[in-house]
C-alpha cells in the first residue's frame, strides 16, 4: 500500500494517517484503526450513557492496554485532527474518506462508502418541500438511515438543514443503524462531533431491525446495542422523552397490557429527568 498520508488530499485526514503509521507497528493499520473508532465512541458515550458505561469501559480499557503510553497520546492527537478536520469543513464524510481510502473497506469487508457528493444530492432529494412547516406542526422531525456506514448521508441531511436555516439540533431527530460495528462508531462519532440529536443502533437492519417504544422511534428499544449522542441528552430531547415516555406508559396502564414496557426514570447529574 501506498504511503498512509498520501491516500488524502486535506490536511487533517493527512495528519490523521502520519498519526495511525506514528503508532506500535505491531499493530496493523486496520486493528489501529478499528481501536481508535471503537475506544473514541466510547469516551463520547460514557459521558453521557452512564446505563452503559460500565460494560463499555471495560472495551476501552481492554483495547487501552494493547498500547503504550505514548500510542494512547497519539489516539488523543487523532481525535483531536477528526474534530478540527469536521469544524474546518463540515461537508464532507471525514472518517469515511480515510476508511475507503486505506482500501479498509475492500480489503476487509468489500464496503464501498457512497461519495458524499452523492449523499448531498440524496439528502436534497430525500428533504420533504415542506420541513419547516412539519417542524412546526410536529415540534421536530426525524431522519433514519438503515445502512448508515460512516454516516456520510445523515451527515449530509445536517448540513442541508444547517443551510436552509434549520436548526438540526433542535429540530431533527438523527436515527442510525449498521450491522457492522467499526463503521457504526464511525457514524456514531460523527453525528456527536456535529451535534446531531439521535443515536446509531448496532444490529442487522433485516433481521433485527430498529424498533421504538413510540411511534416516532425517540425511545429506542434498547438491548445494550443503542449508542446515544450528546445532544439526545439536551434539555430540549430529555424534555421531549419524559413526556413520551410518560404518554407511552399511560397508553399501556389504560390498556392494562405489558406490551409496552413502563419507562424507568433516573435522574442526570443536572436534576433532569431521562428515561431508559
């Protein structure tokens, strides 16, 4: 393979790569890779998703422990070009380009990411005419991808709001699933770099699609394989889930079935109420 900081052309996906070819070289680029996607999604989640904290710092920490001191520092200066990288242009699928462009996906799974000129036109075209008028009838709207990959699409839907003055944050809902869970922590960093409310499931879309407790999908069924951004937990989301969690509960209390579960309640550091 050609050398790492030639695959792209910008240049924080270069220093990425220097930074990947910089670590142990008992490790491959790929297992490099795969670590730093799986240990940073974690980082991201844990402060936020204390439900599924504990198992997942038990990844990290079994990942953490393959490297030295000074590989986990490097990981910290990558994480650190994704978000400058992101921040200095938005409109693109960063990790997504370093992926297919260190053949990962060929090499490995036969993945082909779609280009994200591609997901622009899709996104343009997936956009209902009227979105600012259903965000107002509706409060918010939501956008899902069943085949997420690296999240170029959803990322691409992001900006088409952003640019047509609509506050993605406040107002959509980002809904993600993979069966393949590197590319899912892709996505999943991705959306939470960006700001994006929602979360990526993990999971065969056919098989065992992604299913909601309401019929907007805001309260995923959660079976240890639903990764939540930090802007789900906003105050405008959190506000947003009690109140559907508790309609949902009600609806199912009426009904005096099971077949909805009652929502369990915790309290967040800040005094809010969310639910899981």
């Amino acid at each position: 393979m050609k050398a790492p900081s030639r695959v792209v052309r910008d240049l924080h996906q270069q220093n990425f790569v220097r930074m990947v070819d910089r670590i142990d070289a008992s490790h491959s680029h790929w297992e490099i890779f795969s670590d730093f996607a799986t240990i940073t999604a974690i980082a991201i989640s844990n402060r936020v998703d204390f439900l599924h904290a504990k198992e997942r710092e038990k990844s990290f920490l079994a990942i953490s422990q393959k490297y030295r001191a000074e590989d986990m520092k490097i990981f910290a200066g990558m994480i650190r070009e994704v978000v400058d990288g992101m921040e200095a242009d938005p409109n693109r699928d960063f990790l997504g380009e370093i992926y297919m462009g260190m053949d990962f996906g060929n090499e490995h799974t036969g993945q082909f990411f779609t280009p994200y000129s591609v997901c622009e036109m899709m996104a343009r075209i997936a956009a209902p005419d009227d979105m600012k008028e259903k965000i107002d009838e509706q409060g918010w709207i939501s956008v899902n991808d069943p085949a997420c990959g690296a999240g170029a699409l959803l990322v691409a839907f992001a900006n088409y709001c952003r640019d047509n003055g609509i506050d993605f944050q406040t107002s959509v809902l980002f809904v993600a699933q993979d069966i393949d869970y590197l590319v899912a922590c892709m996505c999943y960093i991705q959306l939470s770099f960006l700001g994006c409310p929602g979360y990526v499931v993990v999971g065969n879309t056919i098989t065992e699609p992604a299913t909601s407790h309401d019929a907007r999908g805001l309260l995923p069924v959660d079976r240890g394989n639903v990764w939540y951004t930090p802007m789900y937990f906003s105050r405008a989301w959190t506000e947003r889930r009690t109140w559907y969690g508790l309609d949902q509960w009600m609806q199912a209390a009426a009904a005096d079935t099971k077949a909805i579960e009652a929502p369990t309640f915790k309290t967040t550091d800040t005094g809010q109420i969310s639910i899981f």
